[in-house]
C-alpha cells in the first residue's frame, strides 16, 4: 500500500472541520489502496495555545526521524501551526515535495482574539505555502481569496462530505411557522460571531446553541433566553440538527462550515450571511437563504422544502473529496 503521512497541529479526537475531513477521507482512503499515518501532537510534547485550546503548541523532537521511519510516498502538511512550521522548514530544506491545505482563515481569527494585524499574518501563510506542490482549500471563493492576497501556487478547490449513514431527516417533521426553533452548532468562541445568532429578533422563536468553547459559561450569563446544551455528537447532534426547523450559520470566517451540509442532509435549511463559505455551500432559495439580515434569511428558510433541502445535499460526498486529496497528492523523494 502506498503510504501517505498526514502532519497535523490537531489531535486526532478533537471535533472540528479539520479532523472530521481527514477522518472520512481515511475510510476511503484504505478501500482505494493507500495507508494513512499521522504526525500530530500526539506524538509529541505539547501544550494548549493561549486563548484558543483547539490549536495545540507541539515540540517536534526528532520530527525529522520520525518521517523518515515512516518513509511516506506522499506528504501533505493539514495545517500552519508549529507542527507544520517544522515540517515546512525540514522538507523544504531536503528537497522533499509535498502538498499543504489552507482550512481555516486564521487571519480574521487571530485579529478578532489577539488583536494580530492580518497583514502579518497573510504574509506568514505566503511565506509557509510557497514551497508547496499544490494547496488544496474548500471552495472556489477561497481559492480566489488566496489569489487576492498574492498566492501563486497551484491552488485546487477540495470539496466535503456528508457521512450519510448518521445524517438524516426526521421522518414526520413538521415546520413550526409562529414559533421556529432554530439551532446553531458551532464551537463556543469569540470568532464565531454568535452573538449576532443570540441577538437575532425574531417572533416567537426558541433558540438552541450546541457546542462547547471559551465562550460558553460567560454567554450563559449573558443570552438567558438561549438554551445552550453543550457538545453533542452522534444520533444526539443529529436530533437537534433534523429538529431545527432553521439552522443558523451566523459566522463569517469559515472557509467551508461541514455543519452547513450536515443540517441539509437532515433537511434543514441554512439561515447565513452572504459571505465566504455559505455562498458556495447555499443553493439560494433551495438549500437555504442567505441575506444581510439573519432574521430575513431565517423568515425565507421557514418556506422551503425540506425534502428538497435534503435532495440537494446529496452532492456533498466524502468520496468525491477523497478523489480530489488523492489525485492531487505530490510524490515525495524516499526519505528512509
């Protein structure tokens, strides 16, 4: 089987995009004939970062030895942080190719939680991806966003998937008009802009927020009127996703949202902002609505078909997003 060695600044039990998308690929990865390691903080010392403990800050001892046991056929580097960093200067420097991945627009996040001027940091993603065989990123408009901010690399549109043996619609689902229940599923933190989802006046409508972060306890004190039920995963985010009469996706810094297609493969159309991510993921006025005001989109989502909602959604195909990852891998000089 030919080896492929994944570098990740995530650990591999942590709920994001980022491990949801290699968890899936994986699966089809080993029907295709290929092996799938990792080097992520696992196998290292780290620590939690300041402020964000989703990223995590690895010291890569022996990282270099570790790769070369390993001996990979092909080697894609999943994110930017120290874990990548190494790998970056240590492949760079050998002459050894490999790919990257761009998933999340750290730019707009470190300045919102750090105050980090963007410009610092797009010139750091400039300077880590240049050596790269391809970047591979989630959608067209990121594509064209990293081509805005000066990206000459090969650039390749990488879709996602819906695991459709757990996500589903609710048979007998009816759509409560005069009082919505409206889910959103995110990760608790200050870059989510859920504030603007909490905040949101709509008549009548019961607001659910699913997820757990920094944010969490201090916006229970704050948003009284939100029922706020922490991390779920399984059939238990299922309910909630196919019992939402509208899924609200209130942020404007994601590269993608799996939580988006995950909604529409229970049936439930996506209320969001006209922005990165939802605008290639939201069929308007079939899949969803998006509008300026989140309440507007939510009122046009309530009218939808979510028969049709799900029908759509069976675009999103972790098959299809496997073949994209494997026909766009860079063979790697042996490094054993």
């Amino acid at each position: 089987m030919k080896k492929i060695l994944i570098i990740t600044d995530n650990l591999q039990d942590q709920i994001n995009g980022v491990v949801t998308t290699y968890k899936n690929i994986e699966h089809h990865a080993l029907l295709d004939g290929y092996h799938v390691d990792y080097l992520d903080p696992g196998r290292f010392r780290y620590v939690d970062c300041p402020k964000y403990n989703q990223v995590k800050l690895s010291w890569p001892y022996k990282m270099g030895q570790k790769i070369k046991e390993i001996a990979p056929d092909h080697i894609h580097i999943a994110t930017e942080g120290p874990l990548g960093l190494f790998a970056r200067i240590y492949l760079t420097k050998l002459g050894i190719r490999y790919n990257t991945a761009y998933h999340t627009r750290f730019p707009e996040g470190l300045k919102k939680i750090m105050n980090l001027p963007e410009n610092i940091s797009w010139s750091y993603l400039r300077w880590f991806h240049k050596h790269c065989g391809k970047i591979l990123v989630p959608t067209e408009s990121i594509k064209r966003e990293l081509r805005d901010k000066g990206f000459t690399n090969e650039i390749v549109s990488w879709t996602r998937g819906v695991d459709r043996s757990i996500f589903m619609p609710q048979v007998d689902k009816k759509v409560n008009v005069e009082q919505p229940l409206l889910v959103c599923v995110s990760r608790v933190s200050k870059e989510k802009s859920l504030e603007l989802f909490f905040e949101m006046q709509y008549p009548g409508a019961r607001k659910i927020m699913v997820g757990d972060g920094p944010m969490l306890e201090e916006y229970k004190e704050r948003y009284t009127d939100v029922h706020f039920v922490g991390f779920k995963t399984g059939q238990e985010l299922v309910k909630y996703y196919a019992n939402a009469d509208v899924f609200v996706f209130p942020s404007s810094w994601e590269t993608f949202g799996i939580v988006m297609i995950e909604a529409m493969a229970c049936g439930t159309p996506v209320a969001a902002f006209p922005t990165t991510g939802p605008i290639d993921i939201i069929d308007q006025g079939i899949t969803g609505y998006m509008d300026n005001d989140l309440a507007t989109a939510v009122k046009h989502c309530l009218a939808l078909d979510r028969t049709q909602v799900e029908s759509y959604s069976q675009k999103w195909d972790w098959k299809n997003a496997w073949e994209i990852f494997r026909d766009n891998l860079v063979d790697t000089k042996n490094v054993s």
